[in-house]
C-alpha cells in the first residue's frame, strides 16, 4: 500500500492525555454495588473459602463492614442473609425478625443515606435449597409468589431501599409490585434479575448462602445460557410488569446480552458480575498468573462498555480503592 494510504489509529495512542481524551468508558464508584452476607451467632467474621477477601459477618460486627464501603464512596449494598433455621416453605425469609430483615434495619439506622437493596429469594431459607416451594418434585410457580411478595413486603418494612428478586419464577414483578403497594411502598424500585441464567459460576456463592438445592438442578426456572431471544422476552415482561431497573446475570459471559437488552429498553441496566467470575481472578491472581488489579478494571469496564450502568460485585471495594488513587 502507498504510504500514508491508509488510517492511523495510532496517533489517538501516542500518550496517556492523548487516550484520555478518546476514551469511552469510565467506571465510577457510583457505579458499583457491594454484597453483603449477615449470618446468626455473634462476633463472626467468616473468610468464605470460595471467595477470598469476602466474609460472612454476624450482626453484631455488621456495620464495621458497612463503614469501610461508605467510607470508600460505595453507594449502595446488596443483602444476603444466610439463616441457621432452614424449613420447606423458607419462613426465615419473610419473618420480620429474621437475619436479613434484622441486618437492613441495623444498617439503615446507622446509615440512614446508604441504598440498601434487599435479595429476595427462598434458596437460602428453604431447606431442600430451591428458589420456590416444592410440589410433587417440581418447583411451584404461583404458590411460590406469594411467599415471594411477603419476603418483600418484610424487607420494605425493615428498611430496604429497593427489591431484588432473584428467584426466576413467572410474574415475580407484578406479584411483588402489587405486593409492596398494597402495603404502602409505592416508593420502593424493583431492580429485577429479569435474565438470570441457570450458570455454573454461582458455585462460590452457593458456599457462600448454604443454598446449594439438595436435588435437582434450577434448569427448570433458570435460563438456559444457550438463549438470547428468551432473554428478551423474560426483559420485556418484566418491564411490563413494572421493573425499575433490569438485571443480566452472570455478566462476563453474558456481555452479548447485556448490550442487546441496552439497546432495546430505556431501564437502567445492572450486571451481576457474579461468584465464580470473582473467584476465577482471585485464584489466578493468587497463584501469580494474572495482575488482579488490571484484570479487575479491565473486566468491569468491559461491562460498562456493554451497556451495563450498574455492576453488582464482590470487586467493588477493591475497585473503589483503585478508582480512589
Ligand atoms: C439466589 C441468588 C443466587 C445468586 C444471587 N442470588 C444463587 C443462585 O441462583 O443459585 C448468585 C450470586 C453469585 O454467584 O454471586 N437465588
């Protein structure tokens, strides 16, 4: 080719001022949103072996946590509770003095400006560890929403800022909208895990909760990875059905949908950038084979580059720290 016959990319390259001035995507500290699991018992901080540098926290040590995330400029918090008492229909999760009913109050107290959004789910309650009650071998869809919307209607009452549903049932979102206006919290979003695929990589996080299902597998609400159409049409009902913001989850290997469902529907779109994809740096970063800080900025601003506004992530404190500097 004639020289000088072709486009030189190369001069936007030459100096970091230079790429600043070109770049895209930024990651902010706004952007992140931190998980937090609360357990029974007393003066518990619990590594969890899956997942180094996260940690079970038992009430009474809690907001220490809670206060190293505020004070990094996180904004907002996922709340996970891991109950000691398990049964079939998951009471724990929607009794008003269970963990996590008792950790968001606590939290919200000391920090009433934080975000605190509430998982509802039955897995961690239930005692054969799936999302829904069981019937006949089978996971029941409507029976199962009713359970859901009193999980969330608690929650609200604790003080959760917003729901998070997670169980993949049919007509979650209308349930729990009806559910949490009937009971005066017409103000509180739903944050939907509208696509949420049946995955491998929430392995570390079923450590994590104790809710491994004890037969069976979640295939038969959870979406099959192979699908993007499906994705869609499990996006567009719970837009209908009154979503506030919509989820895709895992997120790494699942960025294809995440842009897809962006460019499509005007939500705020949130990427769970989930356990197994945590411990897969961890482990490789530990062993010496990958810079974990590169590799962590590098992947979450791949998400946001996919259309992601929002990352939930076991990465956001490191994040916070790296984007403090
Ligand atoms: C509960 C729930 C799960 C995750 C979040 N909420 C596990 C599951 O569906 O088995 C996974 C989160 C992670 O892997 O980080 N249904």
């Amino acid at each position: 080719m004639e020289k000088g016959n072709f486009r030189r990319h190369r001069r936007l390259r030459r100096s970091d001022s230079m790429r600043s001035l070109v770049r895209e995507t930024y990651l902010h500290k706004e952007d992140l949103i931190y998980p937090i699991f609360a357990v029974e018992e007393d003066n518990v901080k619990r590594e969890i072996a899956s997942m180094p540098g996260v940690y079970h926290y038992s009430l009474d040590r809690l907001n220490e946590e809670v206060r190293e995330v505020v004070d990094l400029g996180i904004q907002s918090i996922m709340m996970f509770g891991v109950p000691d008492h398990k049964d079939a229909v998951g009471s724990e999760a929607y009794c008003d003095t269970g963990i996590v009913q008792r950790a968001i109050k606590q939290i919200k107290e000391e920090f009433p400006d934080l975000t605190v959004i509430a998982d509802t789910c039955l897995c961690q309650y239930t005692d054969h560890g799936h999302c829904g009650v069981i019937e006949d071998g089978y996971v029941q869809n409507d029976q199962s929403l009713d359970l859901l919307t009193q999980t969330a209607v608690s929650q609200a009452k604790a003080g959760a800022d917003m729901i998070a549903p997670s169980n993949m049932m049919d007509g979650f979102v209308s349930a729990i909208r009806k559910g949490l206006d009937e009971a005066g919290f017409v103000d509180v979003p739903i944050m939907s895990y509208a696509v949420k695929f049946s995955s491998a990589f929430y392995g570390p996080f079923r450590d994590a909760a104790h809710s491994t299902p004890q037969f069976g597998d979640r295939k038969t609400y959870q979406m099959d990875p192979a699908n993007r159409l499906e994705a869609i049409r499990e996006a567009e009902s719970d837009i209908e059905e009154g979503a506030d913001f919509l989820m895709v989850k895992p997120a790494l290997a699942y960025l294809d949908i995440i842009r897809e469902l962006k460019d499509r529907f005007p939500l705020p779109m949130v990427a769970y950038n989930v356990s197994g994809e945590y411990a897969m740096i961890k482990a490789a970063s530990q062993n010496g084979w990958l810079n974990e800080e590169e590799v962590v900025l590098e992947k979450l601003t791949s998400m946001k580059r996919a259309g992601a506004d929002l990352i939930i992530t076991y990465f956001a404190k490191d994040a916070a720290r790296m984007l403090n500097q």
